[in-house]
C-alpha cells in the first residue's frame, strides 16, 4: 500500500472531487490494489487449485485499475466482466452443473453484484467495513455450519480489508478504493458465494448482501423511473443521501451499513442452523423490512429541500 501510494502520487493517480462526489479534498484513488495483491499471493500459496481465482482476479483489476487511470467505455468494462465470470464459472464447474437458465441467472447474479460494488463504493470506509462483515459471516459458515473452501482463502481477503481501512476509514482518507478496488473484491466475494451456494444447494446466502442489494436496486428503479442513464456517476444512493444532504459522517454511515449486514447475517446463520425452511421466511422478511427502511429516503430528501 505504501509502494502504491508512492506511485499513485508520482503519475498523479488522484480522485479529484466534482459535483457528485461526497468528499472536497483530493485523495490517491486506486488503493484497492491491495485485494489483487491478496488475491496473487493466496493463488501463488495454492496453486494449482486457485488458477482460475488467479486469472479472473488479474484481469478485472488490469481493466479496472485501468479504468482509474483513463475511463474506459461500457462495453468494454461489460465485456471484461462477462469473460472473467465465464473464467469463474468454469473453474468452479458451474457450466457442467447447472441448466442453461440457471447459468443465464448466475451470470445476471454475478455481474450484477460486480457493478452494484462499484456503484455503492462511494463514502470513506463503507467498501472496507461491508466486504469485512461479509467475509466474517462467510469465514462463520466455513468454519463452523459446512466448510465449502480453505479458511485462507477469506483470511487473505480479510486482511486485505483491514489494511485498507487503515488507510481509508478516516475523515480525510488517504486513499480510494477506485474501480479496481471494488471490482477486485467483489469477484472474491462472489466466488465465495458462489462456492458456499454449490456447496449447500441453497441461494439463501446471497441474504448476506441485502444492503447493498436493496439500495443498488431501488436506486436503479428510481433512476430509470426519472428516465436516467443508470451507467452514469450520480448522488442518489441512500448513503448518498445521508452523507451529502443530510451530513451524516461518512464513518458513521459506512459502520452503519456494515453492521446491519452483519446482523441481518447473522440472523440468516442462526435461522439456517435451526430451521433451514424458516431461514427463507425470515430472508423475505428482512428484504421488506430494508425496502422499507430505504423508502425513508425520499422523506429525507424532502425534509432537507424543505
């Protein structure tokens, strides 16, 4: 991270704020390297196991690191997308699994969770803090409910999150997470999903993303209602709205999210090991009730216009 910072500052590799952005200084973007350097020294740890993590992982971070530096158009980020999850599906043996509608539904699922990161990495600490609570949970069910991958393989990631913030959960971050950030740790965390899924024959587990989830999708149904370009940067997120009409702390918010994840999770965990029936109920339950929860957005947005 160190070495990066140096180099970020040396080609001037900065996120300078605009119009939409929830920070006025002028940070490194592109910290989020460190989950690609994770990523390359746990496949190295455990090849040839790990090829396919490895080459999926590479790739999404040239592009994205790229993307960083010199925005790149839809398609081709799209594109990159669509291989390396092909890349993933095939190292996991998804193609030889499942049905075609099926296949068609994960890539949907995958792609998808890949683009709702990037568009929910916007506020100091909230990339770091959720993908954590996300790998607590995930490393929870590995170690101690059906072991569906090498305890490493979240470990590594963990410690990625933890020296990140060090450098992004301040009031004045030293560093972005950027594109490569977010889509590097995104593609771990969806192949982990995707293994436990395999694993217990359950799509239960995509619950441990409901907060993102439920604000990248209605924030998506809110723009296309306004008759937006969704692929372009906006403020209307709720922790967008919290932060930059509202003046929350980004920290507060960011802890805020990560938090209920892991609550909501861990509720998931404790009704899966009881009732496993139960846990879809209880799933559905907490969907409505954070659906809820993110329509006070537009009372919040009333109240600061007012």
């Amino acid at each position: 991270m160190l070495f990066y910072l140096k180099i970020a500052d040396r080609f001037h590799i900065f996120d300078k704020p605009n119009e939409r952005s929830s920070h006025n200084y002028i940070p490194v973007r592109g910290g989020g390297i460190i989950w690609w350097v994770a990523g390359v020294i746990y496949s190295l740890l455990y090849l040839p196991e790990s090829i396919y993590f490895l080459i999926g992982i590479t790739l999404i971070s040239i592009i994205s690191l790229w993307d960083d530096i010199a925005s790149l158009p839809n398609k081709i980020r799209l594109t990159t997308h669509f291989f390396v999850i092909s890349i993933l599906f095939y190292g996991l043996g998804i193609f030889h699994i499942l049905s075609w509608w099926q296949i068609l539904v994960a890539y949907i699922f995958a792609i998808g969770i890949l683009n709702a990161y990037n568009f929910m990495d916007g506020i100091n600490g909230i990339t770091g803090l959720y993908s954590l609570s996300i790998l607590i949970a995930l490393q929870y069910v590995n170690l101690k409910i059906s072991h569906f991958t090498p305890p490493d393989f979240i470990n590594f990631a963990a410690l990625a999150c933890i020296i990140f913030l060090f450098f992004n959960f301040k009031k004045k971050a030293k560093c972005f997470a950027g594109d490569v950030g977010s889509m590097a740790v995104s593609f771990w965390i969806v192949s982990l999903l995707l293994q436990l899924m395999l694993k217990t024959q359950s799509i239960i587990w995509i619950l441990f993303l409901t907060v993102y989830g439920v604000d990248s999708i209605f924030t998506i149904l809110h723009r296309l209602y306004l008759r937006q370009n969704i692929f372009k940067a906006h403020c209307m997120h709720f922790y967008q709205v919290l932060t930059n009409r509202r003046k929350y702390s980004h920290l507060k918010v960011a802890s805020g999210y990560a938090l209920v994840q892991l609550f909501i999770s861990s509720l998931i965990i404790i009704f899966y090991q009881w009732h496993r029936e139960a846990a879809g109920t209880v799933g559905i339950i907490l969907l409505v009730f954070c659906s809820l929860i993110y329509l006070l957005k537009f009372r919040k947005i009333s109240e600061k216009k007012s």
